[in-house]
C-alpha cells in the first residue's frame, strides 16, 4: 500500500493546540470542492437568531415566573437586572401578554432550527456530491500509472466512504461556529444579570474545555487506527467477492473467514476506542457545570446576589451546558476525521500528480503508418526498461503482428498506443505526427482493443458490448455480437442478450469473456484495432470464423495483432519481432524469414511455438 494519497500526520498536528490544522485541511478541501460563499455566513446566521431567541425566550420565562409569584420586587437592589425587569412588566402589563410572547418566541426558534436543519442537510448533501464527483473525474482523467500505484480497496474507501465524511465535518464546522456565537450571547446575557456569576462561569467554563482539549491527541490517533482498520476491511471484503471462485475451488474458505474475523474486530475496536472517547465528554461537562453551578450558589450571599438573579443565571447556566458539550463534541470530531480530511485532499489535489496529454492536432485516420523511434519506457524510475530503444513501423491499413516471448515488452506497445502511458525517452509518430500531440478523445475515438482478459461490467451483455459506443443502436450490438461469437451461446440463456453478466462475468468462460471483448471492439467501427492475445481462449474453427469477420469489417483498415499461434502470423502484413525489450527484426513474412534463419524456423515448425511464447 502506498502512503502517497495519506500523508503521515506530523507530531505538531498531534499535539492538543493543533486543532485548528484539522480545520484548515477542512477548509482548503471545501475551497477545491467549491462551495457557495453564502451558505456559511446563512447558517450561522440562523444559528445566532435561534440561540438568540433561546436566550430571551428563557428570559421572559423568568419574568413570567417573577411577575406571577410577584418576585420582581425582590430585584430592586440588583441594578441594570432589577431596571430591565420593571420595565419589563410595565412594557407587557400582564402575564398573559407574556406568555404570548413566550409561545411566539418558542414557535420562532422551532420554525429558525427546521429551516437551518433543511439548509443545513442539503449543503451537506451538495458538499458530498461534489466530493464523490471530484473524486471520480479524477480517477478517470489522472496518470494511468497513478491508479496502478493504488490498492482498489484504497481507492473504494476514499470515493464511496470517506467522501460522505467531508458533510459531516463541514456540518461540524458550522455547528462549531453556532455553538461558539450562542455561548457568547448567553455570556452576555449573564453580563447583565451578575458580573461575578459570569466571571465565574467563564474561568469554570475555560477549565473544562482546557480539560477536552487533552482528548483531541488521542482523537487524531483512533481516528486513524479507524481509518486504517476499514480499509483492511475493505481490503478482505474486495479478495472474498473477487477471489470467491479461487477461494472455493482451492478449500480456502476458513483460512480468509478468519482473516476477516481478524479485520472485523480490528475494526469494531478502533470505533469502540473512539466511542470510549466521546463518552468522557458528558459526564466531564455535567461535573464540571454542577461544580460552577454549586459555586455561583454557595457565594450568591457573599456577592449579595439576590434569589431572582441567582435562579436566572442558574438557568441560563443550564441551558449553556448543551452548547458547550455539542461545541466540544463538535471539535473532537473534527479531530477525529482529520486523517479521512487528509486522505481526500491528497486524492483531489491536482498540483503532485501527472495527466494524460489531451494535444491540439486533429487526427481522422491513418494514412501511412504509426511509428516508434527510439522509445525507451519503464514501470518504474528503480525499474528495467521494459523497452530499450525499440524503434518499427505499423502501416497503415494493413495487418501488423506483434510477435516475441511473454514479457518481450509486446503488451507494454499497447499501452503506449492506448495512451496509458507516455515514453520515457523517444516518441510514437502518427503519420509524422508526434502522438501526444494529437487530440487524444479523437485518437482513442478512431480505434479499438481486445485482450486476452477482459474487463466485464455489472450489466447486461448488451450494456457491456455497449461500452464501446454508448450511443450504438441494439441491432448493432446484436451485429457485432453475432459477428464476434457472441449470439452462439447468449441467445441460449434464459434472458438472452439482457441476461445479467453478474461480477465480472465470471459465470462465463473464458472463451466467452473473449467473445465479448472482441464484439467490442467491433461494435467501434475503428480506423485502428489492437488485437491483444484476444482469441487465446477459443477453438481453431471459432477463431478463424471470427477472424474471417474482423477482416471483413477491417478491410483497408490498420489492425495490430499480438498471438501466439504462428499459423496466424504466416497471414499478416507485416511482423515486428520483440525480444527483452528490443525490436529483433521487422518487415513482411517472407523478408523476416529470407533474413533470420531462426525466425523461418520458428515460422517453420509449430512445435517450436514456445521460442516465441
């Protein structure tokens, strides 16, 4: 497993003041992911209003209860507090005007918190879509090389399960924000009441949160053993449902049952670690505003503080705790997530990886050849070159085979020509066109492949003959598929060409998977075909029926075919012979074998078929 799309988390980013760095990969990936600017400034708006309406509404619950047990009298001493209740009652006149106010304010903030709920959901939701859709288009338009260097499983976990946490973080973020502005208000509104009463909540309130801050380290720490757990998870869910055949046919069931269980309880582990976490925070705030709450009672007498002040702010204190424990909650989720944050900003950002060149020139066909001069290409900077300096020709509108032993660098051509990949030294000519400087949509547009194992699609056959022209008509899939082989066992199947292919099609042979594959490649209607080992798997009879209709298709068309079944090669046009990465020798059939002894040996003798391959 590569550490490139998560990078390690530094010891300072460990350290209990370093929340913030949670926050800010929070806030660099919504700034890539883009996002509405008014969607923040909305919410904590609406937040604000509704704690503000929380605050005065407990107010005026408090004057209700001083005006009907006629306590308002009992604040005459206290100030600012005992002038704002006088005022009060003279401003409402009666109780029954108060408790108006009291039902209004309480509808208010119910209507404030479902219209925030509703905002709040949907830009979440639109957050994560946007993530999941980044995620995939970069997927599909990165390196080939970059998707090659990732686990599949690493891949599934950051697009179908780590991309769902950036709403939740966001929605932490902006719960963050809400619960730092109503502490405030309610701060202010014990201001007003008691200067000591408020002095003493703060400084309570600050050793609490220094006390949740120590849990913000270990946070960080779980979340990444959580993150680490789900993707071994991943990891053996993706070998038992792509390896369940092997598994089977091989009574190597208990073995990876156990590896699962092993994972399974890795995992019900880190979750637990975490949840353990979060219970602190509870009981640590209930403790803590019980200890402020009994000291602001104990020494309301030595603040001369009157009942009616002291009951308020009791109740103001109580209605505080909520908002300091989901603000501490908040932010230790966030710390929690930021390996997740982390991994996902890694796969979106743009800046370290490398793209397929798209080019400028247009390109419609193939009029004389496709060239390689001097190509130099490996998988790998610490890696052997795959190809040395090969350098052949590929004319255009003929039949071309690629000949040479497994590993002689034949597939590696392929992918060059597929654009997978780029050379790492020389170049690859279209008709005297450098091919990274043709438009790659149109180059990719005129041509066409099948291989020896064929990628297959949860679908119908139809959908996976499909890929290669979504916009092709059934009877031209039915056409290519009869041409292919195809129809000979599909329109046996209960369900015929809508049959389901199931997981990766392998309810179907080998064979069949091929038949498929070259249906495909038919279907395109190409100016270019790559044949790579694509008929390996079938009978004599059935390959060369198949061949006979690909020839047909392919007439005066370029066609490039890897086999290595020498009959097929004595028919081509052309023969390019590749050993240990180098171009042997290349021309007709019958130049090759007038100038190489051993190749017209080869080409002689079909038992000598394993020199080749």
């Amino acid at each position: 497993m590569t550490d490139e799309a998560i990078p390690e988390t530094t010891q300072d980013e460990r350290e209990p003041g370093a929340a913030r760095a949670s926050l800010n990969d929070l806030h660099r990936l919504l700034t890539m992911v883009g996002k509405p600017r008014w969607t923040t400034p909305t919410l904590i708006i609406l937040g604000l209003i509704s704690s503000l309406a929380e605050t005065v509404g407990i107010t005026l619950i408090l004057l209700f209860l001083y005006t009907a047990s006629g306590q308002v009298a009992a604040a005459e001493g206290d100030g600012l507090v005992g002038q704002i209740l006088r005022d009060a009652v003279n401003w409402f006149g009666s109780s029954t005007e108060l408790a108006l106010l009291i039902l209004v304010m309480i509808v208010a903030r119910g209507i404030l918190a479902l219209v925030y709920t509703r905002i709040s959901s949907a830009i979440g939701e639109q957050i994560s879509e946007a993530v999941r859709n980044r995620i995939h288009e970069q997927y599909l338009t990165v390196s080939y090389a970059f998707v090659q260097q990732h686990e599949q499983a690493e891949l599934m976990e950051v697009l179908g399960t780590e991309s769902w946490t950036i709403a939740s973080a966001y929605a932490a973020f902006t719960r963050l924000i809400i619960n730092s502005c109503s502490i405030l208000v309610f701060v202010l509104f014990l201001l007003g009441m008691s200067a000591p009463i408020t002095l003493t909540a703060i400084v309570g309130t600050l050793i609490i949160s220094t006390a949740m801050r120590f849990l913000s380290s270990p946070a960080r720490a779980h979340g990444g053993e959580a993150k680490a757990a789900h993707r071994s998870l991943g990891e053996n869910m993706l070998v038992t449902l792509q390896g369940m055949r092997t598994i089977r046919a091989y009574g190597q069931e208990q073995f990876h049952h156990e590896r699962f269980i092993q994972s399974s309880a890795a995992a019900r582990e880190s979750s637990l670690a975490m949840l353990r976490l979060s219970a602190w925070i509870p009981p640590l705030t209930e403790i803590g505003y019980l200890a402020i709450l009994c000291t602001i009672i104990a020494a309301a007498g030595w603040w001369q503080t009157s009942f009616a002040v002291t009951l308020g702010a009791v109740v103001l204190l109580y209605r505080l705790m909520p908002h300091v424990r989901e603000l501490e909650t908040n932010m230790l989720y966030i710390a929690q997530v930021q390996p997740q944050l982390r991994s996902v900003r890694a796969m979106i950002q743009d800046e370290d990886k490398e793209y397929p060149v798209d080019g400028t020139l247009p390109v419609k066909d193939i009029a004389d050849s496709i060239s390689f001069h001097d190509v130099d290409f490996a998988y790998g900077e610490d890696q052997h070159k795959v190809l040395d300096a090969v350098s052949f020709a590929i004319p255009a509108g003929k039949t071309t085979a690629l000949v040479g032993a497994s590993g002689a660098g034949k597939t590696t051509i392929v992918n060059l020509l597929l654009r997978l990949y780029a050379p790492v030294a020389g170049e690859i000519r279209v008709d005297g066109v450098r091919l990274n400087e043709c438009r790659r949509t149109e180059w990719l547009g005129m041509l066409s492949v099948a291989g020896q194992d064929v990628d297959l699609i949860e679908g119908t056959v139809v959908d996976n003959i499909r890929m290669a022209r979504e916009d092709a008509s059934e009877e031209d899939v039915i056409a290519a598929a009869r041409s292919a082989g195809v129809a000979e066992f599909v329109e046996n199947l209960p369900y015929g060409f809508e049959e389901w292919v199931g997981q990766e099609g392998l309810r179907f042979s080998g064979g069949q998977r091929q038949r498929i594959g070259l249906a495909r490649a038919i279907l395109r209607q190409p100016r270019f075909m790559i044949l790579d080992e694509a008929m390996s798997a079938l009978d004599r009879d059935l390959e060369n029926r198949i061949r006979h209709a690909i020839d047909s298709h392919m007439a005066g068309r370029t066609m490039v075919i890897i086999t290595h079944r020498l009959e097929t090669v004595r028919t081509v046009d052309h023969i390019v012979w590749i050993e240990d990465g180098k171009v042997r020798a290349s021309g007709p059939p019958a130049q090759l074998m007038a100038q190489s002894s051993r190749f017209a040996a080869m080409l002689g003798d079909p038992d000598s078929l394993e020199v080749i391959d």
